[in-house]
C-alpha cells in the first residue's frame, strides 16, 4: 500500500464526527525546498506515546527531521522525501496500534 494510502487509512480511523473538526493532518511545502508533515495528536491513541526524535540528513535534498511537540507529530524532509516522512509516522502509528492490540489480548502473537 502507498504511503499517502497508509495515512488516508489512518485519518479515516480517526474521524469520529467530532476529531476533525478541531484537529488533522497538514502537508506542506518548505522553501529550501522541502516537504513537512503535521499531524494533530490530540484525542488519539498516539498523543501519549513517546517518539524518539529522528534526524538523518544524507544529502542537501535527502534529509528527515521528526520529532512530536505540543501533542503534534511534526515531520520536515528534502524534496524527495514526501513518501519517508508519511512512511515514518503510519510506521509508528500501526505500531502503537498493533502493541496496544497484543497488549489487550485482541491479536494472537
């Protein structure tokens, strides 16, 4: 599955008439150039799960900062990195999911 498919599946499961009327997910373009990716946390599975900062730059347009502040998954990236930002948060956020399922009993392991 695409990553932007990942991230619609992951929006959708959280929509519940009330989540995406205050919160949601923001991608924009950065002027070095560069990608960033938002993602509201708030009223989630994810807002009290720690993420470890993530920082990789490979090249001047093959680069990742991640990190979550304030209850927001904040992900900026190079030109060519719109699919790793998205990969990294969907990543994490079905992990937390998968976890909290095995946790409860509600997936065999």
């Amino acid at each position: 599955m695409m990553p932007t498919e990942r991230l619609v599946n992951w929006y959708k499961k959280e929509c519940n008439d009330e989540w995406e009327h205050t919160y949601g997910v923001c991608i924009d373009t950065l002027d070095n150039p560069g990608w960033s990716l938002r993602v509201d946390l708030s009223e989630t599975e994810l807002v009290d799960v720690t993420f470890p900062p993530l920082k990789c730059n490979r090249s001047e347009d093959d680069w990742v900062h991640c990190y979550v502040i304030d209850e927001i998954f904040c992900g900026y990236g190079g030109v060519y990195n719109l699919d790793e930002l998205i990969t990294i948060f969907v990543d994490w956020a079905e992990k937390v999911e998968q976890d909290r399922k095995q946790e409860t009993g509600l997936v065999e392991t």
